[in-house]
C-alpha cells in the first residue's frame, strides 16, 4: 500500500496563500469572540447551553428534520446516539462519529448539517455519539462510552442499520476520541473493524504541543489558555496525560487503520496534527494528511470556499477507503 501521503507544499504555511476570504471569517471569528465573557467563569453546563444556542464559537446549524435520536446501553448507563441515514442512496455501511469540544462541551446535533453530508455523500450511515462530559465525568468515562458505541455497532448495531463496512472519525477532541477508541478495539478486543479514519484538527498531545504553548491569548475559537483548561477537566485524580491510554502521541500505533489528517494553518493545534500523522506512517497505517492555508481550528464548520475545499476532501477519502474495500 502506498505510505506516501504527507508530502505539504511548503507554500500553504506562507501567509500569502491565505485568501481574502478565509482572512475575513478569520477576523469575524476574533471580533465575535472578543465581545463575549470568558467561558471559564461560568459552569459548564451554561456554556452547553449557550453554545447549543449559537452564543458559541461555530455557527447555530439547523437540526436535519430525518435525523433520529436512540440509546444504547453501555457498562455505566445508557448512551445516546443520533443517527443520520442517507435518503437518497441505500446505506453502505456505518461511519462512527465522534463529536469535539474539548471534552467538556458539543453534542452530536451541533453538527447536523455536516453528518446529513457525510452520509449523502459517501452513502454511510452516520452515528454520532453523546459520550459523556468532562469535568462532572473526566477520563475514562468518555473514551468509555465510545468504546461502547463501537462495541455496539459490532455486536448488532451495523447489521441494524444495514450493514455494510465501518469508518470513524471526529474533529478536535472527537478525533483524539476516534484515535482512543481504535487503539481500545486492537487492544482490547483484538480487532481494527474500521476501514478509515478521518481525523480533523484533532488534540493528540495533551501535554501542550509547541504550536500550542506558543498560540498565546488570541481567541481564535481555541486559545492557549483553553486548551490547558480543557485538559484539566478531562485528566483527572490520579491520571496522568503521561499515560499513552490518554495520550495518543505516546502511544503504539501500529495495526491501526488508515486516516486521513486534516488541520489549518490557523489553528492552535497545527502541530499535533504535523507530528502525528507522521507518527501514523512510521507504525505503517495509510496515511493522508491536508494541511489548509489561514484555517481555524474545524474551521469546516463554517462557510466559504475553503471550508468546501476540506470537506469534499473528506468525502473523496472515505469514498475512496470505500470503494477499495
């Protein structure tokens, strides 16, 4: 198989190649969130609340009217999951949604526009899963509850909503939670059912990766200072971001699946995503890696041409893992 996906014109870490465009959202984002108070004042569930509300970083999305919520039972409780099943093609099989906000906020419905698209355009059944949030429920209980869901759609689930082959993926911390969950399945249960993975601008270094450490205090979506934050929420007690079941870029990572990387230049995780997915190569998984000009963190969840860009790049990845399987 072809290992050879990383190569990145140096061009796109040049400023010049930032369109007006992408500049212009850029400077909205920063204006928007400059008038807002500081989220770690308040608990975290008004956040949730707030940003459910579109008072958060990414834009109020409309729920898809054919999405459908259910709950399964997972080893501490019930845990739901929303569905979203293509209606114009038969589903071909299951992608595994793992949804971001750091660990402490989003819910799978936030994202409902681009799930509806993933499932119309690759044909794939989506799930995404409500795993449960930090601080009130810190490490393991997330990663549990997606260990779980992926349990599920093994031991009946896929065959419920159709069958066919199975992906994984998710943005920020959904796609530390995607890489988690495949390194459960291969330890745990001595399987890879997965196909792909696509991982979006996901936090691989929960120590702080340099790109992090030198981000500083603009608010742009993501900040030093909330990174650190959301850490803390998510590692507690006696755990330790030292530990590779937590901290992915320790990890082995070897028989996993093949993933594609996806990160902007504008985002303060930039660098988790440089120094993982070559981490990804060298344990010999398949791997792709896009790296946007001017791009926020998930900057896909917001409009303009280079939000299209990697979005059909993610499609045109999960067909392809698809139509090779």
């Amino acid at each position: 198989m072809n290992l050879s996906g990383l190569a990145i014109d140096p061009a796109v870490f040049d400023p010049a190649s930032i369109s007006a465009e992408t500049k212009a959202i850029n400077a909205g984002i920063l204006k928007a969130l400059a008038g807002l108070p500081d989220m770690w004042s308040f608990p975290p569930q008004v956040i949730r609340d707030r940003r459910a509300q579109g008072l958060g970083p990414f834009p109020l999305v409309d729920p898809v009217a054919t999405a459908r919520d259910q709950e399964i039972s997972g080893r501490d409780g019930k845990i739901p999951l929303r569905i979203y099943a293509p209606q114009k093609r038969d589903s071909r099989g299951v992608y595994l949604h793992i949804h971001g906000g750091g660990w402490v906020l989003g819910a799978a419905r936030e994202n409902d526009p681009r799930l509806q698209r993933i499932a119309e355009n690759t044909g794939q059944t989506v799930v995404s899963v409500d795993y449960r949030l930090a601080p009130e429920h810190p490490y393991p209980a997330g990663p549990d509850d997606c260990e779980d869901a992926a349990l599920w759609l093994l031991n009946g689930g896929l065959e419920e909503l159709g069958g066919g082959i199975l992906t994984i993926g998710g943005e920020s911390a959904g796609a530390h939670l995607s890489v988690l969950t495949l390194i459960r399945l291969r330890d745990n249960h001595g399987t890879m059912p997965f196909i792909a993975a696509n991982l979006v601008a996901g936090c691989y270094e929960l120590r702080l990766s340099p790109s992090v450490r030198r981000w500083g205090s603009e608010k742009l979506i993501l900040n030093t200072r909330d990174i650190e934050k959301f850490c803390e929420c998510f590692v507690q007690g006696d755990h330790s971001a030292e530990d590779p079941a937590i901290n992915p870029i320790l990890a082995n990572l070897n028989g996993l699946c093949p993933a594609l990387f996806s990160v902007g230049t504008r985002d303060p995780l930039l660098d988790d995503t440089l120094m993982m997915a070559p981490l990804w190569l060298a344990a010999g998984n398949y791997t792709e890696l896009a790296v946007f000009p001017g791009g926020a963190h998930v900057f896909q969840a917001f409009p303009g041409k280079l939000a299209q860009t990697g979005l059909q790049r993610i499609d045109d990845f999960l067909n392809a893992a698809i139509e090779a399987a």
